[in-house]
C-alpha cells in the first residue's frame, strides 16, 4: 500500500470536515426545515418570578432552519476550499454545532403551546454538568501525575452514597459533602495503593473498582436503605443566590442561583487550572506524568507525587458523586451514577488533559443530556430510548470524531520502578 503523503492526509481531513459540515447543512434545511410545523419557536428567557422580564423571542421555525442550514452549508464549503488556522476550526465547528441545536429546538417548539425557557435548560446543564466537571477534574490529576483513572464511575457511586447516608443519619448536610469527599478519596488511595506500589494494571484495576463500588453500594442499599428509610430522607442543599450578580438578566439565574456545588465547580476548575500549570507544584506534578526518570533526577519524589494526586482526584470526584445526591435528588439510589463516570474521562480527553478543556467538554455532554430531559417533556416524533441515548452518542461522536490526534501525558499508565 502507497504511503500517504502529509499534504494528501489534510487534504482528506480537509474533506471529511467539509462533508460533516455539509451534512448538518442539509439536515437542517431537508429534515428540520421542510418537517417543522407551521408557526414560530417561542424561546423564553426569563424565570418566573425574577426582577427582571425579558420578552419571549418569537422565532419563524422553517425559515429560522433553512437560514441556519445555508449558513452551515457556506461553512462546510469554505472548509472544503482553504485551510483556516485552529482557532478558525475550533469556531467553525462551534458554530456548526450551535446552528444545528437551534435548528432542532425551532423543529421541536414550532407551533407549540408549550414554549422553550431557555433560561431552564442552561441551568439544568449546568447542574447536570456539575459530577461530570469534578469528575473530568478527578481525571485531569491523576493522568497529569501519570496514573490511568478508570475509577471514577466508582468514586462518583460512593461519593454520593456516603454523602447521603450520613447527611440522612446526623442531619448535616455539610458533613454529608465531606464524607462524600473522603469516600472518593479511599477509593483514590485503594486505587495509588494497586497502581503504585503493586504495578496492577491500570485500566483493568480501575474497571474492577467501578465494579466492586457498583456491587457494595447496591448491597448496602437493599440491605439497610431500603429497610431503614430514616437513612435515605432526602436532604439536599438549598440554592444561594449571589447578592447582585444573581440579579443580572438571564446570566444570574443561569451562573449565580444554585447550590452550593456549582460554586465549589468553579472554586476547583481555578484551583487545578491555576496549580496545574501557574504553579512549581504543578510543573512537578506534569514533570513526573511525562518524564518520571528525569524528574526523579532533580529530586522530585515521583511515588509521593502520584499518591497524592491520585487521593486528591478521589477527593474531586467524591464530591461530584455527593452532588448527585445531595445536591440534585437527595435520595441515593443503585447505580444512580449511569455511566457519568466514564462520559467525565471522556471528557478529559476531549479537554485535552486540561482542566478547561475538560470542563467545556463536560459542559457539551452536560446539555446533551439536559436537551433529551427537555425533548422528552413535549411531544417530538423521536423515540424515548433514541433521547436517553443522546447524552452517550454526543460523547462517541466528540470523542471519535471530533478530537482529532491528542497526545496522553507520556508517562501516563506506566509504572514508575526505583531501582
């Protein structure tokens, strides 16, 4: 087989951007567009009972996808014809995105009594969001420092069944979040324990604590929770709404009216953002995630560095799992976590092993899954188990197809051997 030159692989990259592009095109204009019912998208962006009203917006569904669906067209050729910089790229394909959820929602709203608050549903992403972010968090510390992180589905199951089983049992909520906390972080330590000073795969060691968390939790649950309610009551914390910025039309109630855990989200996005790559901690912590042997040599302790990365992923996580519970249903219940663990490593790869880029990334699996909770209210001609799939598929189709070539921290699941 002939070798493939560089300039033939961008061209073909080139093609298969501009033919995604053009695809989204055409579905906006053939199937949203000529499909969508006669009469406008009402998009309501104020919340009931807030300072300030905002007028609904009024949009013509069918004319509203034939533009967004020409626009996507004209973009997908411009790909097909020049090669923009990255930066042009990454905004293309966000624009693409935007034209096609717009396009859907003005199919789905179109003529509906029923009108879309859009207020709502970015508040709902953001909380949906909440257990994936910390989770990708989780991710971003250990893999930093070198060491695979599979068992965040499991710390996420345990943070939220500490979180509220205490919380039921002493009635503090508080307490409730730090148990959540440092159950996650005992199965950090189980996981730094194996990984680090046994050398037991990864991958397969991180597979088998999802399991067995999976496994203890739902036996614990039939056996005590379910026969001893008194420990499953509910709790959840109230929302805090920001004096001032909370009042700001529809950015208040989206960024500054929740729980406690969206302000512990964006504390911990800084915190690891800034200590990941502002910090000598930081450039310790990648220098043993990429070259363990060389940083060992100017005296930087590479097993103490990852166990303490690895608890304090745990930690992270753990408080994810906590707002499962506490901060959403208050309730636990089996295996309620639902894969988010494994959509939050997701993430942390289409982030780019970054902090940032992990949080936007959960943040699109995030509205994945508050659009199929929305669509799923009205009546759209899309099966249910189509809907309940949406959150999975974004995530396959991010990961597969729009992440392109990354690079995982070099050390990354390799055992570091002193001599």
């Amino acid at each position: 087989m002939d070798p493939v030159l560089p300039a033939q692989a961008g061209i073909s990259k080139r093609a298969i951007a501009a033919g995604a592009f053009v695809l989204f095109g055409l579905v906006d204009i053939f199937l949203f567009g000529l499909f969508a019912k006669a009469g406008d998208a009402t998009f309501v962006l104020s919340v009931a009972n807030g300072s300030v009203h905002i007028p609904n917006i009024n949009i013509p569904a069918a004319p509203a996808c034939y533009v967004l669906g020409a626009a996507s067209l004209l973009i997908g050729i411009w790909r097909a014809i020049s090669e923009p910089s990255r930066r042009a790229r990454q905004l293309s394909i966000g624009a693409i995105v935007l034209f096609f959820v717009i396009a859907l929602l003005c199919w789905a709203y179109a003529g509906s009594a029923i009108p879309l608050n859009a207020v709502n549903l970015l508040q709902s992403t953001l909380n949906l969001s909440i257990p994936l972010v910390l989770g990708a968090l989780a991710g971003c510390m250990c893999e930093r420092s070198g060491v695979i992180n599979i068992a965040i589905e499991g710390q996420l199951l345990v943070g939220a069944f500490a979180g509220a089983v205490v919380a039921s049992a002493v009635g503090a909520l508080w307490l409730g979040l730090i148990t959540g906390a440092l159950a996650g972080g005992l199965i950090g330590l189980v996981l730094a324990v194996f990984a680090i000073r046994f050398f037991v795969d990864q991958i397969i060691l991180g597979v088998v604590l999802n399991v067995l968390v999976s496994g203890l939790t739902g036996y614990l649950n039939d056996r005590i929770l379910v026969t001893h309610p008194d420990l499953n009551t509910g709790l959840t914390f109230s929302a805090i709404k920001i004096p001032v910025l909370g009042d700001i039309p529809i950015l208040g109630p989206i960024f500054f009216d929740s729980s406690i855990f969206l302000y512990i989200m964006y504390a911990l996005i800084l915190v690891v953002q800034i200590g990941l790559f502002r910090t000598r901690w930081g450039l310790r912590v990648r220098a043993v995630g990429e070259h363990p042997v060389a940083a060992a040599t100017v005296g930087i302790r590479v097993l103490a560095t990852r166990y303490r990365n690895v608890v304090l992923g745990g930690l992270i996580a753990g408080i994810g799992g906590a707002s499962l519970t506490l901060g959403s249903v208050g309730t636990f219940s089996k295996d309620m976590s639902s894969g988010l663990g494994y959509i939050a490593l997701a993430a942390m790869i289409f982030g780019r092993w970054t902090p940032l880029g992990a949080t936007a990334a959960a943040l699109l699996f995030g509205f994945a899954n508050s659009l199929q909770s929305t669509l799923s209210t009205i009546n759209v001609p899309i099966p249910s188990y189509i809907l309940l799939m949406t959150p999975y598929i974004a995530t396959i189709i991010a990961v597969a197809g729009l992440v392109g070539r990354v690079r995982a921290p070099g050390a990354d699941g390799k055992p570091y051997i002193t001599s």
